[in-house]
C-alpha cells in the first residue's frame, strides 16, 4: 500500500500489507525513490524488512507533532 498518512500506515498494517511512504514535504523525491528504487525492491521480494522500516522511520519522523490545522 502507499500513503502520505499514519492512518494509511494504520490501514496497511491491519491489511497485513506492506507499506510505502509518501513522505510530507518530499513528495517528488518520494515518487523518484519509489520509481527508482523501492518498486524493484518489492518484485524481487527485498522490501520487507529493514528497508521498508528505514522508509517508515523516515516517514514517522517527518509528521509534525500536531496537524496543521490543531495549531
């Protein structure tokens, strides 16, 4: 699954799907990743794991401690 939310991350998990991040404010840099490097990751069963978790670490770390809209 891809996402730009915790909630689709929440989504992904309870699908027991895996998970691509969008990162917020590096969407283009997110797609070339993804277009680069992760979508071959995934056909050759290498996403899973310490690379898909180094991309969700990145992601988490980047959300803001509240929404834009709650400041």
């Amino acid at each position: 699954m891809v996402g730009d939310a915790p909630g689709d991350l929440q989504a992904a998990r309870a699908a027991g799907a895996l998970f691509y991040p969008v990162v917020p404010g590096k969407e283009p840099e997110s797609w070339k990743r993804f277009y680069n490097e992760a979508f071959d990751r995934f056909l050759k069963g290498q996403f899973a794991g310490g690379y898909e978790k180094k991309l969700i670490t990145e992601f988490e770390n980047s959300l803001p401690g509240k929404p834009p809209w709650e400041k």
